[in-house]
C-alpha cells in the first residue's frame, strides 16, 4: 500500500466493525443483510466528510476505538452516533464535525458518555474489499472483513467531489431514555394467548446485556404465553421482526440477524427512527411496544 492513504488501527476497543449500507437481497441465497446499526448516524458521518451515501465507516462499541493516519497523507474523519471525547494527536477536536488528522497522528475516539454505538466515517471511505456489493462484517455469517486488531490497516478510497459539509448538519438524536418501539403485529401473533398480546402494550421490558449486533433481547416485563404448542418450521426473518423464544420474552432482530427461524414473530419494528435508537440503547433501559400507526 506503498504511497496510499490508510487508518492503522492502533486500539482496536471492545467491538470495531467496518460497516456501511449492507447486503440486502441476498436473504433467498441465505446471506444476511448486515450493515450499520444505526442509520441515521451513519448517513450524517458521511455526509459530514462529503462521501457517497453508502461509504463503509467504522462502526464502534461503548469504549471506541485508536487509529493511527499513514505516512501517506492527512485524512478527514468525523464521528457521530453515541457522544464521546475525540482528540487528534492528544489534543481536543470537535466530535459530530470534520476534522482533519495529520499524516502520522493518532486519533482517539473515546468511550460512549451515552448510547453504544459511535460511528467513524474518513472522506473517500474504507476500501477494503466488498463481498457480494457491501463492505460490512456480518458477525453472524463471517462474510465481510475480519475484525479489526491492533496492527490491522484499512485502506482509504479516493475523495470525492463532495465538499465537506459544516454545522449546516442537523445532530443525531441523543439515546433514549426510553426505547418505544412500534409494532405491525403478524404474522405469527395468532401464536399467542389474546390476553397475552393486550398485555404485551402493558408491559414494561428492560434490554438486556445479551443484546448484540444480532438482535436487541429482553428481560423483565411479562413473557407473552402460547396459544399453542409444537414450533414452527423455520421461516424467513426480516430486519426489525420481534421473535419469541420459549421463555416469552421478545427479541428485535437487528442488522446480523439469521434469515430464518422457527419461533413465532410477534410482529415487526418498521426500519427507521425506532431501530436507530435501538442501536443506541443500553443494557437496563426500559423497553416498551406500541401499535404502530
């Protein structure tokens, strides 16, 4: 990589991932769609820097992540998602702005002070390899690149023509307090007692520390009971559909979800605002289900 641009990831925090749009429509070949989290951070981090829609970036967990610019060149990065601290070579910088690291210098994005998720978009994109048209690292599958470690470097791409954009950009909206996420019931609801699923716009759930790239978990509140017994044969999974294991307790599938399953879904969480904060809710807060209009 001799004279190109490159990040080094220098601390490489508790889950690094490079992620941009995904890959959907492949879920009949039995590929997940992957792809980031939380959309909305996503799309306001690349325009920041002024690339396409759909640039890979890297997706962080709670305690961020260390890079490092190559001898090749200064590059531009911005970091939205979760709040937290960034400094550029030790010093200060402005997160949920652009901001230009030296070729040479070390950029540390801090621990999440609120939500999960923190997003790091360099102008001209990660160019590591796609696998059937997406960059990003299914945790599921293994398709994508691996995780990045200490010493891993990511190629950057060509800028673009796309200007670097300033505070004209709106804020991400901070984590919730409380995650509501509304709900189309179907198609299995007819799975559940009907006491049960009045209760389930009753109940108040917390998330749960299982939750992962996979799907947000649950506990507490009250687990919805069966109508009948037996199980499914596996079916096909969408983005946002709220599966129910044997305990009651409903799962939101997110971004690596399986493409089939065999537990009855509830309903489905429509993609948009609700899953974005969904991606940014942390284990213990409350989660509560609402019809969706």
């Amino acid at each position: 990589m001799s004279g190109a641009r490159v990040l080094e990831v220098v601390r490489p925090g508790a889950l690094t991932t490079v992620q941009d749009a995904g890959r959907p429509g492949h879920a009949h070949l039995g590929v997940p769609r992957s792809g980031v989290l939380d959309a909305a951070a996503y799309a306001l981090a690349n325009r920041l820097v002024g690339n396409p829609p759909d640039a890979a970036v890297l997706e962080t967990t709670l305690d961020g992540v260390g890079l490092r610019a190559g001898s090749a060149g200064a590059v531009t990065v911005a970091v939205t998602g979760a709040p937290c601290a960034v400094r550029v070579a030790g010093r200060p910088v402005a997160w949920g702005a652009p901001v230009r690291v030296p070729a040479g210098a070390d950029l540390e994005v801090g621990r999440a002070e609120s939500g999960v998720r923190s997003y790091v978009a360099v102008r001209g994109g990660l160019a590591v390899p796609p696998v059937l048209g997406s960059r990003s690292t299914d945790l599921l599958s293994g398709l994508g690149p691996a995780v990045p470690s200490g010493g891993t470097v990511l190629p950057v791409g060509p800028a673009g023509p796309d200007p670097v954009r300033g505070a004209d950009v709106l804020p991400v909206p901070a984590a919730p307090a409380e995650l509501v996420l509304p709900l189309c019931p179907g198609p299995r609801a007819d799975w559940f007692e009907p006491a049960s699923l009045a209760s389930l716009w009753r109940s108040a759930y917390r998330v749960s520390p299982a939750s992962n790239r996979i799907g947000l978990r649950t506990e507490a509140g009250t687990p919805l009971a069966r109508a009948r017994v037996g199980e499914l044969p596996s079916e096909g999974m969408v983005l946002g559909a709220v599966q129910v294991p044997p305990d009651g307790l409903p799962v939101v599938f997110l971004a690596d979800h399986p493409v089939t399953g065999g537990y009855p879904v509830v309903g489905v969480v429509p993609p948009g605002p609700a899953l974005d904060a969904a991606a940014q809710a942390r284990p213990g807060v409350p989660v509560r289900f609402v019809p969706s209009r």
